[in-house]
C-alpha cells in the first residue's frame, strides 16, 4: 500500500519549495540545490515506496514492515518523546515530521499482545539488540499501539534519573530500610498522568491508603486524585507511585483495565545505585534498598494479569566493565533472569537491505543526505557499509553526507 | 559462604583423615607386561610394548658430550677476559695487571671472608667449592685445642701450626693420643714442613714465572732440623715403618738429604720395608748426595734393584725422579747423563709404564742441553707423541711444549719439526698444556723466531693472525725478527697492521723497534693506496709526538726529552721521507721544520737519503729558505759536496737579491 | 645615598653601582655591589675584581658563598648591569680558560669480525648461549625505536643494549644443532614401535611429568628453579562417574582445561624436586579418591553450585511451572483461553505431571542447550518460540 504517488508529489515540489524561500543562500549552494533536484528528478524512474499512510499502529501488518508512518504530534509528545534518543528528538524536529519505521519484531509483539487472552498472567518481554538497533523506538512502537488500543501505559524511561544523583534522598516514611527520590517520583507522577490523561479520570481506587494520621486517601477516590496528592505532596510521592502501580496490578488482574509495563533499561533495577547512603557517605544503596525499584520490580512478575510487560535491556546501563555482550542473560543478573523467566526474548537487528533502503529513501527525502555521492549507488552502498546497517550508526553517518 | 565454598573446605578438613583405597589410577600396558610374566598369562588387547633398557650415563655425561663438539677457535680471545675489543687487554704490561687485579680481588674476598666470618653462610648441602681454605675460615675447629678430636679437627683442616700447638696442649693435659692421630699429624708436619703456607692462587700462577725446576740454585736445605715434626718423631716411643717413611719423605722433599738417607740406612737395617714413595724420594735425596753422573746412576740402579727386592713395582714418578736426578749434572757430565737416559727409558718402557709429558721434558733438557746437539730425540718424541690427547700430573707436563720449541729454534732449527709440535699443542684440548703466561711466550717468541727465519712472509703473518694479540703479545726479540723477515721478504703490505700492533703493545718508545719499522716504512715508494695507509699512519705518529714533546715543553721541561723517548731523528726523517714518498710535501715540511726547532734535543742522525729528498722537494717547490735551513747546519763533507751543488742551483735558479742574502749569511762552506 | 652606604662600616669599601652609572635605586635598597675602579668608570667597561676584593667579599658573604646561592659572573655590558638582588647578588670573576692540548687517541683494533674468515665454524665462535657480542658477530643488524619525524636509521649493533637485552639464537643455528645431536646420539634408544601413535601412547601412559634442569656458570650448581614439577594427565583417563567428575572438576577449578581435557597439577612447595613430585601423586590420588566420596552435605548444593546445567535444581522450573499453575487456574477460575498445548492438562495437575508434559520437556532442553553452548542470538530465538508455544500458543 505505498503511496508512491504521494511520495513523488512530495519530494522534489517540498524540496524546490524550501529552496525557493531561501533566496538569501549564496549562489553556490543554489546551483548545487539545482544539481540536487536534477539527480533526484533523474531517479525518477525507480519508485522509491518507504513510506506507508497508515499512522494507527494497530492497522499495522507485515505489508507495512519496512516503511516509515508518521506519528502523530499528540500521540509523540504522549507515547514517544521522553522516551526516544536524543538524537530522534532532534531529527524529528529538523524533519519536521516524527516518523516511525515499522519493523518485524514490533510486529511480532502486536501479533502475540493481540493473540494473549488478557486473564491469563502477564508476559514479559525482553528486548534485546545492539546499541542503536531501534529498541527504544520499537518500545515506543509498541507502547503508542497499546495506548490505541486503550491501555493504561506505565513507562519508565531511563531508571539512571532515580539511580543516579537524584536531587532528594529521603528515607521512606512507609519502611525505615528503604530510601524514597522524591523530586523524581513526583515528576514521573506528572509523566504518568499526562500520558494516560484520557483514562485516569474512569479510574476509582479500591484499597484505602494512610499516609499519616491525618492523611489519607479512600478506597473510592479517583485515580487522578491520588495522582494529585502525590504530584503535590513529594514526600509521600514515590509511596503514591507504589500506590498507583498496585492499582493498576490489582484492576488489571480483575479485568477492569488494561496495563503495559514499558521499562527501558530494566537491568538497571538490580545494578548498584549511584547514590550515597545518608548514614555512610562512603557506600551506595543497592537497588532493594530503593522505594522506586522495590516497587517496580512487583510489576515485573507475573502475578498479576491484564496485561503485558515490556522490557529492554541495554548496554549502557551497566558498568563499563560488562558492556561485551549485549545478550539479556549476560546483562541481567541471575536473580533477574529468575524473576523474569519465563520471559519472550525479542531481539532487534541492524536493518534489514529493504529496511535499509527505505531508511536512505527517507532520509534522501527529508533531505538529510544533501551531498551528491549520496544519492549515488556507490554512495550508498558506502553509507550502508559504514553504518552496517545499524540504525543509529547510518544516522550518524548521514549527517556527514 | 556459599555452599561451594563450604564444599571445599570441607574436602580440605578431610585430607586429614585420607585413607589410601586400591583403586588403581590408570591401566599401563607396561605394569600389565610385567603383571604377565609374574601370572604368566596374557591380557586380550595388550601390545607388546617394550621399552629399551635406558643407558646409564653419569650426571655430567651429556654437558661433556656437548662439549666435545666445541673446537678451538684460534680468532677469540681467552675466556679469561670479557670479550670486548675495549677490555681485552693487548699488551704484555696490561695482560699481567688483569691478572693480578683479579686475584687482588680475590685475595680482597678472601680476607673479608677470614676476617668476619660469622657474615657468611656455609650451606652444607650444597657441594663443597673448590677453595678449602675458605671453608677453613668458616667452619672454624669446633673442638678445643687440648682434645685429642680438636687435633684430629685441626689435622683435617689442615692448619699446620695450630695443630701442633693442640699436639702441644694434648701433652701437656696428659691425653693418650691414638697412633693414628700421631701419625696423621707426622705426615702433615711433614708435608708441609710444619709451616702454614699462603699458596698461590690458580690464576696468580699464570703470571709467576716458575724458576726451571731442577735448576741446582732452587735447591736448598729448607727442612726445619729441630722443628714440629722432628719433635713429634723423637716422642714416639716406638718409631712405625710409616712414621719413618713420613719423615723421609718430609726430609727429601725440603732437601734434608743426608739425614733423609741415614735414616733410610737405618730402616734397611732394621729390614724394614719402606714404600715405593719413600724410595720415589730416596732416589732424589741420593742422588744430591753424588756428584758425579756416573755416581749418580749406579746409586739410582741399587734403588732400583732394591725396589725389585722389596717386591715393590716402580711408578712412572719413580723413574721421572730419576730422570730429575740426571739433570742435576752439570755440563760436563751430561754426555754420561745422556746415556743412562736412555738405558732408564728402556727400563721405563719394559716396566710398561708410560712416560709422562714431563719424562719428556726431562729428556729433552738432558739431550739437548748444549746448544750444538742435534740428536733426533725430539723427532722420535714427537713421533711417539703425535695425535695424542695429553694430560698433565704434575707441574712438570708443562714445561715441556716450551721446551720443545726452544730446542726446536735453537739446536734443531727444523721448521717441519716446529709445525708438529705446534698441531699436537692444538689438537683438541691439548691447548691447555702450555702452562703459564711466561712459557707460552716462550713458546710462541721461539716459534716466530723459527718461523720468521725460514718461512714465507705470508704464511708467517697467517700464523700471527691466529696468535696475536689475544694468546701471545710478541716479545722484542720476536718484533725484531719479524721486522727482518718482513724486510727480508718485502712484505710490505703487512706492515700497517704491524704498525697498529706496535702501539697496541706500546712499543711505540722503543727504538729496536720503531726505527727499524720506520726504516721500512720510508725504503721503498709503494703503490698508492699502500702510500696513503703509511702516511696515515705517520701522521698519527707525529700527532702523538707533537703533542708529548709541546706538553713537555709548556712545562717547561724540555730537557727531559732524552728520559721519555719519544722519537729520535732517524725516525723523524723516516716519516719524513715516507711523506715526500706520498706526495705530502706540507706535512713533510712540518716535520723537518719540527725536526729543526727541536734538533738540539732530538738525538740520533738524520738519514741523508731524506735530505736529500727534501732539498729536490725544496728546489721544486722553490722554497729556499728551507733548503737553507737544510744545509745550515754542520754536516760532514759529502754534504758539503752537495751543498756547493745546491747552492749553484739555487743561486741559478733564483739569481736575486734575496738568494744572495742567504747565501752571504751561511757559513764557511 | 651614598652616605648612607658609605655609613656602614662593613661596606666601606664599596661604592654604589648606580651612582657610577648615574642611576638611582630606591631608598633602602642595600645591596652589595661590586666595586668599580675609576678606569672601568673611564672606559666603560667593568674591571674584574682584584683578589683582594674577591677575598673580603667571600669574607662578609662566607655563609651565601657557602651555600651556593652565589654565583660569580662576569658581567657583560656596563649599560646593562646584572641586577643585584640582596643575599643573591653576583659579584663578577673572569674564568680564565687554559688552552689544553688534546691528547690524540690511541687506535683500538679492530673488533674481532673485520678478523673473521667466511670458512669458519660458527659453531667454535660462538659455542654457548651468549649475551650478544657486537664485537663477534659478522652482520650488520639494527634494532631500535626511531620516532617517526625523525629520518634516522635504527640503531647499529654497537653498544645497542636492545640487542643485548632479547635473547639470540645464535648458539642454536642448524649446524649447532646438528652436531649437538650427532654427541648426544649414543645416550639414545631406539623409539619403541608400538608407541607410534599418540594416542596409543597415551593409552599405555598417561602421565605425564616435566620436570626442568638448569645449568648455568656460577659458584653453586643448585638453582632454586629446578624444583618445580608438574604433572599432567588426560581426565578421560581416570574412572570418574557424573558426580565424580563433577566433584573433580569443583576441586581443580583452574587446572583443567576443557578443550584438551587435560588436568594439570604444579608443585612447589618442597625444596626438593623428588619431594615436589610425590606430592604431585599424593594430590592425584588425593583428589581422585576424594572425589568418589559423597560427603551428605552435598545433597544441599543449589543451582549456583552447579558446574552444568542440572534442571531440577533451577529456579527456571519452578518458575515456568509456577507460570502453568498461574495459567491452569486461572483457565479454572476466569475460563480464559489457554494456549492449546497447555488445553489438555487436567486442571489440578502437580508441578511433576506438568514436568512431564511434552512442552516442559522441551523447554527444558532449549534451556539447557542455552546455557551449555552459550548466549547468542540462535539460541534465544529457539528459547523464544518455545516460550511463544507456552505462554501464547504461537
């Protein structure tokens, strides 16, 4: 189903536009901005299909694999933004555009989420690849997917902002032997709300929960009430989150909704914290020892239903001295791997040629290769070559060009 | 801990109670063999693996098999020095100051080791080196002196003079020393005439010339008459055989000889029967006693039959004592010595011993022992010699190739004879039979001397090559003769290296040697690149007497140019002549003007032949001043003769004012 | 100024420097300067001191003199005077320099290979492991680091300390060699003919022991070296059953090695190498006898004690039949859809019934193959579809 027509109605006329409104470049840059729009005009004949119009992740199938869908703005700053690479940030804004590339594993994630009967104990996933393969984007993926599918999504993007010089380190006033981050849980609250804006206000709680003697919210209360409470009152912020993130086990087990448990870099739930305990300046807190985790890592198992549980396990959290590999096992620790079998390992690969292509078609088209040898066979073949394929690598590499 | 870590600690808690099971560890077919020939049955699937019976070989016996296919290798130094073109020591001087700058470091480590001994460990496992009196610092006697096991100590350690205070000191308590005791004590005072001797270390002996043993000066009574050992002969109640011979022998062997035989008289009187050793000394000690030759062998015969009496068989030192004996004759005598020689080979041969290295020697001194003898002994010794793997017994073995050479260049002059000698010396291991430092320089002086008379120029520097400088620094005489033969057969290509050698000897203040050489150096013009090495080499030379005779100069001391020798004018004109030969007339003016400035104190005559090069120099170069300066000088009348020539062509030549100048302030000619 | 200079007692005999060259300093800077003669003033050109003055100076100043903090130099110039620091000051001297006649040098000869003849043997010059002799060797050889902006060759053999640093093999060319051979001959037996194969050695002996001699030049022939033995022997040699072996290979840890089954065993620890090497078999029998012992506290060893992969003891088990029993009950209790393999499990059935089961069987081997053979992307997709049959029924 690629809109051919639309890609060649697209490309040359955007490109001509944007270079006729900058009539203040020097005349060399619009000569060779003639010369470009000649050798993209002399492809012509090659039908360059990369991209697909369907933007509903849930319509998306094997025909769409290989091809870019353009996220839309709302559904990006809910699902995607905080939890894409820098970089896709920024191309997405020079491209004007946020596109997605829909891939084979993401795929076959939608394919075993729409094939789980949701009462049955939730699946973990791990998702496994080499630096810069495309596991953010494809969690990403599959979170805005869920998300259309009306599910509540529980995302944390990166764990190092809880692990890692939080601003606050308090001791937690539920259990003595833990440590809250309170900044950070509040602000995770905000994420949270914001990301699931459209189905918190259905949602009542059903346990009643004591902050103090004087404080507390009832078995009954909104969701968003709670979320309010948490958001205002830090101190008891990251207790809230637990509090949410037992509601959601709790209803989704019922039935009542539907949950996606999104972590990237999971490993880092069971890797030393980087933070200095109160009582020893000297010492670090391990990872139980923190309220966030702790709570967290009950999402992890599969004691609860209704739901699917996503996790990526990357190379940059752990220490400089275990970066060899990035197979799950040898990243995740043996109590990890035993929390989380039995689990679905999906593993993202450097492009595929076809999705290779599609991706140098699409930056041809954002006008991110500006060069001429860039639109060359032989250029591309270099690029393809020195980027192997790797997703972040023929960006990087693409910029040169 | 985890459950591993308890695991092992748990096997390890329990190595302490192992019981050794008969489980076998593994099957070996060969045990299975043996298991057969003891059953007497066969296992299925064995193969009759038999394994070879191994050879014994001694510990040593693959490092002396690797060390057999080293050969001597004639370009390389002695294994002495760090071989290192800068620390081979190249002159006779410096060859001897590495030695003894060795032992001095030695002898320094010896003391240290004597003086605080208690610093140093003595490791009784490790095998014992081989400086026993070392050890003796170290491993003091522990028993006192007044036991009779500190004597027995102090015997074993060989302390001489302690031993005898302990014998001293065991009287005095009243111990009752065993015989044994008493007679090993005899024998040590005997041996060592009941003195502590420091001896000469190993490499010391390298530079000590040995005074020729045999030689009648070395021999003097040195026996100590009322000394240690006399003593403890007189307190034996009842003299043994054995202490008796100890004491013979002790008196012989410091030339006690009267006594020695009287009290060798005294035991055939008894009928007692001394030891072939106590007769191997006897002979020496009567035979000191007799002048005569004839005397001599007579004396030596009754030994002899004495020792066939005795029923005793004679050794090789029996007969090489008799051989000793002989050469104490003087010149005159030596005809009847040489004679009774022979009739004692014969006796030596049909006793079925083999004569020794230093037999020969003997032999040889006999035979050859005035200078006109050219008896074919040495040929027939060399015959009998040739291809042998020889070995040294006693101190005596060594003199024998420096002997033989000498006899070889002085009485046989036989250069066939010389080569024969000189492939036995080194084939195989037989290098290391030529002795010290002095004899092979005596050796290798007379081996030149012989050579440089009769061979070719080439084959003679070919055997220099091999020789100098790392085993043999040529002495003057031998420079000498090379200088001759290298004259003799115009050599003249060898000459540089010679040149180069002579200062690696520092020869270079003789005036044997270094006028002659620069004699040769100026005879002849050579080809060009020949001419350009003699020249370089002169110019080195000048550069080094320039500067001996400026400091000498600065400080003032000219006159003592006569005490330091550094050239003498025939030298001077040599150079100078060899400069003119190659075509440097700047140089050789700067060395005639050098010549001049300091001809008052240059001794010698400057040759005439150079003056006259220079003056054809000057005419050509039309530089009549020097050529004035020339023939200012008093000379005899055949240069006054050329004077009055050079001065008409000179006076021709110029024709001007300043000619006549010159001319009018020279002398009366 | 000058009186308040010319005040000081001590000072008397000098006279301020600026005031001869007309500059000021300021109030109370007393420095010791140095005294000009009125023809310097004249000529303009300092005077060296007089060694008089040089005298009293070192006098006054013994202590700065003395420490070296003072300098005498010749100053150069009258216009620009050294600046005369209190307690540093400089007071000038001229050096004389004598003219020295050089002595010429003497000539070495030369190194012993210009000597050399292309006939020789090698193996007489050089008949033992030497440090290398520059002097002796025949060729030309280079070694040294030259840095890359520099166009220099390396080094040449003389007086190169890398050269004497690695080790040479010039005691060992094929001439060496063949002669070394031909003397050690006669201590050699023929090789027995059954012995032809290595493996057929190994069979009729499997031990192996390498012991090492040392030889050297010195005052002791013991070196302390020679006391090592080490043992070692093919692990398939030894009767061991699975926990024999497993038990075996805890206790030896580092000492075997799996590619080439060969078990290594290395003693030190006695002064003797007779001594070292009984103890070697002493550890042999040791280990093996040990090893066939069950002690009973091995019956607690968890998973992580486990050098292979043992199913029973893994917390994958227990989870994934924990997960079954999730997914039976919840079948039982909601009615959900369970994924077909799972269907006709009976609904109560025990973790062993479950175990049973054909899938478990087979995830069980995916695991195990997983971890024997080791992570990579082949084994995960396997791992990957049978947990997809399990858990989804892809």
């Amino acid at each position: 189903m690629g809109d051919t027509d639309s890609c060649l109605e697209k490309s040359p006329k955007r490109g001509g536009c944007k270079f006729h409104t900058c009539s203040s470049l020097s005349s060399a840059t619009q000569s060779s901005a003639e010369a470009f729009r000649k050798a993209s005009e002399s492809q012509k004949p090659k039908i360059s299909v990369f991209r697909t119009s369907e933007s509903n992740p849930v319509k998306h199938t094997l025909a769409h694999s290989g091809l870019y869908y353009k996220v839309e703005s709302e559904e990006y700053n809910r699902y995607m933004k905080a939890g894409q690479h820098e970089k896709l940030h920024k191309m997405g804004i020079a491209f004007n555009e946020h596109c997605v590339m829909v891939r084979e594993p993401a795929l076959e994630i939608f394919e075993c989420i729409r094939a789980t009967d949701l009462s049955l104990p939730a699946i973990r996933y791990i998702i496994y690849g080499q630096l810069g393969a495309g596991k953010s984007v494809t969690l990403a993926h599959v979170m805005s997917f869920c998300g259309r599918l009306g599910w509540f999504v529980v995302h944390v993007p990166w764990f190092e902002r809880f692990m890692k010089y939080p601003k606050e380190v308090q001791v937690s006033s539920h259990n003595k032997d833990r440590v809250d981050t309170p900044v950070e849980c509040a602000e995770w609250l905000n994420y949270f709300k914001e990301m699931n804006a459209h189905l918190i206000p259905e949602v009542k709680l059903q346990h009643t929960y004591v902050w103090n003697r004087r404080e507390s919210t009832e078995a009954g209360a909104s969701l968003s009430e709670l979320l309010e409470y948490g958001a205002s009152r830090s101190k008891y912020a990251a207790d809230v989150m637990g509090a949410v993130l037992k509601e959601l086990r709790v209803q989704s087990s019922k039935g009542i909704l539907k949950t996606l448990v999104a972590l990237d870099g999971v490993n880092a739930l069971w890797l030393p914290s980087k933070i200095s305990r109160i009582d020893n300046r000297n010492l670090k807190y391990k990872p139980d020892e923190l309220t966030v985790v702790h709570n967290l890592k009950k999402m992890l198992t599969n004691d609860w239903s209704g739901g699917a549980i996503m996790s990526i396990v990357d190379t940059r959290c752990s220490p400089v001295d275990q970066k060899e590999s990035y197979m799950p096992r040898y990243l995740l620790t043996k109590e990890a791997i035993d929390m989380l079998e039995p689990h679905i390992p999906i593993h993202i690969q450097n492009y595929s040629d076809k999705e290779a292509q599609s991706c140098l078609e699409y930056f041809i088209d954002r006008k991110w290769i500006m060069k001429q040898e860039g639109l060359t066979m032989e250029g591309q073949r270099e690029i393809l070559f020195l980027s192997s394929q790797n997703p972040l690598e023929m960006y990087n590499v693409c910029s040169r060009w | 801990m985890s459950s591993l870590a308890r695991y092992r600690q748990c096997l390890l808690n329990t190595y302490g109670r192992y019981i050794r099971l008969e489980r076998s560890l593994s099957s070996s077919a060969v045990r299975r063999q043996q298991t057969v020939a003891a059953t007497g049955e066969k296992s299925p699937d064995v193969e009759d693996v038999i394994i070879p019976k191994r050879i014994s070989r001694s510990p040593t016996a693959v490092l002396d098999a690797l060390a057999s296919t080293v050969r001597r290798d004639f370009y390389s130094p002695p294994y002495v020095y760090i071989d290192d073109p800068e620390t081979i020591p190249e002159c006779l001087v410096d060859r001897k100051a590495y030695v003894l700058a060795k032992v001095s470091g030695q002898r320094a480590a010896r003391y240290v080791m004597k003086r605080w001994p208690k610093n140093f460990d003595v490791n009784p496992i490790d095998p014992a080196l081989e400086i026993p009196d070392i050890f003796k610092a170290l491993t003091g006697p522990l028993a006192a002196a007044d036991t009779e096991e500190g004597l027995r100590e102090r015997i074993d350690l060989r302390l001489v003079t302690e031993s005898f205070v302990s014998y001293q000191k065991n009287k005095q308590a009243g111990n009752d020393l065993s015989d044994d005791v008493v007679h090993n004590l005899l024998d040590l005072l005997c041996v060592y005439n009941s003195k502590d001797e420091e001896c000469l270390l190993e490499e010391e002996r390298l530079v000590t010339k040995t005074a020729a043993s045999g030689s009648m000066d070395k021999i003097r009574n040195t026996w100590k008459d009322s000394g240690p050992a006399e003593e403890v002969f007189q307190d034996m109640k009842d003299p043994t055989l054995r202490a008796c011979c100890s004491l013979i022998k002790g008196r012989a062997k410091y030339y006690q000889v009267d006594r020695a035989y009287e009290l060798f008289r005294e035991l055939e009187e008894k009928g007692m029967k001394p030891d072939i050793q106590t007769y191997n000394a006897i002979i020496i000690a009567r035979s000191l006693m007799i002048h005569k030759a004839e005397n001599k062998a007579e004396a030596i015969k009754e030994l002899f039959q004495k020792i066939k009496g005795q029923g005793l068989s004679p050794t090789v030192e029996t007969f090489n004592n008799a051989f000793v004996t002989m050469t104490y004759c003087s010149m005159a005598d030596n005809y009847n010595a040489a004679v009774f020689v022979s009739s004692l080979l014969s006796e030596m041969y049909a006793c079925g011993l083999e004569p020794t290295l230093a037999t020969w020697y003997y032999i040889m001194r006999i035979v050859y022992r005035d200078n006109d003898c050219t008896s074919y002994a040495l040929h027939e010794i060399m015959d009998h010699l040739e291809g042998k793997d020889l070995e040294a017994h006693h101190p005596d073995d060594l003199e024998f190739f420096s002997t033989a050479m000498v006899k070889v260049c002085v009485n046989l002059k036989d250069l066939e004879l010389a080569y024969r000698i000189d492939n036995l010396l080194n084939y195989r291991n037989n290098y290391k039979l030529i002795g010290n430092h002095y004899l092979e320089g005596l050796y290798y002086n007379f081996y030149f001397k012989i050579l440089c008379t009769f061979e070719q120029i080439d084959t003679i520097m070919e055997h220099y090559e091999k020789t100098v400088p790392y085993w043999f620094v040529p002495s003057f005489n031998s420079v000498h003769d090379l200088i001759e033969a290298l004259e003799l057969n115009e050599g003249y290509q060898y000459l540089p290296k010679i040149w180069t050698d002579m200062f690696s000897f520092r020869y270079n203040k003789q005036v044997k040697i270094m006028t002659p050489l620069c004699a040769l150096l100026a005879k002849r013009k050579q080809n060009k690149s020949l001419q350009t090495q003699y020249r370089e080499l002169v110019a080195g030379y000048y550069d080094i007497v320039k500067y001996d005779v400026m400091s000498l100069e600065e400080r003032g001391d000219l006159d003592k140019l006569d005490s330091i020798r550094t050239v003498n004018a025939e030298e001077l004109g040599y150079m100078c002549q060899v400069c003119l030969n190659s075509e440097d007339p700047q140089l050789a003016r700067e060395l005639f003007s050098f010549f001049l400035n300091y001809k008052q104190k240059i001794q010698g005559q400057y040759p005439e032949k150079t003056l006259e090069s220079l003056v054809d120099q000057f005419i050509k170069e039309k530089n009549f001043q020097m050529c004035m300066c020339n023939l200012n000088d008093p000379f005899d009348a055949d240069r006054q003769e050329a004077l009055g020539l050079i001065y008409g062509l000179g006076y021709k030549s110029c024709g001007s004012y300043h000619g006549e100048d010159q001319i009018t302030d020279g002398p009366d000619a | 100024m000058a009186a308040s200079i010319g005040s000081f007692s001590t000072f008397s005999k000098w006279t301020c420097i600026s005031q001869l060259l007309g500059r000021n300093y300021p109030i109370g800077y007393t420095c010791i300067v140095r005294h000009c003669s009125a023809n310097a003033k004249e000529n303009k050109k300092p005077a060296s001191p007089t060694p008089d003055e040089v005298r009293e100076w070192k006098k006054i100043n013994w202590r700065a003199y003395a420490t070296g903090r003072v300098r005498l130099q010749v100053p150069e110039d009258p216009d620009f005077p050294v600046m005369l620091i209190p307690g540093h000051s400089v007071l000038p001297q001229v050096l004389e320099k004598r003219e020295q006649a050089k002595r010429p040098p003497m000539k070495l000869t030369q190194p012993r290979y210009r000597r050399m003849l292309p006939e020789q043997d090698w193996t007489d010059v050089w008949p033992t492991a030497h440090t290398f002799k520059w002097s002796v060797v025949p060729f030309p050889v280079r070694q040294g680091f030259v840095k890359p902006t520099e166009s220099a060759l390396p080094r040449e053999k003389y007086g190169n300390a890398e050269l004497m640093k690695i080790p040479n093999f010039l005691h060992l060319t094929p001439q060496h060699v063949q002669k070394h051979c031909a003397a050690i001959k006669k201590f050699c037996t023929p090789w027995p003919k059954a012995l032809e194969d290595d493996t057929v050695c190994d069979k009729h002996f499997p031990l192996r022991v390498i012991t090492r001699d040392y030889v050297a030049d010195g005052p002791t022939m013991r070196d302390p070296r020679a006391r090592f033995v080490t043992i070692q022997l093919k692990l398939s040699s030894l009767k061991l059953d699975e926990h024999a072996k497993d038990k075996f290979l805890k206790l030896v840890g580092d000492r075997y090695n799996k590619e080439t089954d060969v078990l290594t065993l290395e003693a030190d620890r006695c002064p003797v190498r007779k001594q070292n090497y009984e103890y070697t078999l002493y550890l042999l029998t040791a280990l093996y006898h040990e090893s066939w012992k069950q002690e009973p506290w091995e019956a607690d060893q968890t998973e992580v004690d486990m050098i292979k992969f043992e199913w029973p003891l893994t917390t994958a088990k227990a989870k994934v039949l924990d997960t079954i029993i999730k997914i039976k009950q919840a079948q039982q209790e909601k009615g959900s859809k369970v994924p077909k393999i799972l269907e006709d499990l009976p609904d109560t059935s025990s973790p062993d019934l479950i175990e049973k089961t054909e899938i478990i069987q087979e995830y069980k081997e995916v695991l195990s193959e997983l971890y024997e053979h080791g992570e990579d992307v082949h084994q995960l997709e396997k791992y990957k579809n049978t947990t997809k049959k399990l858990l989804i029924g892809l």
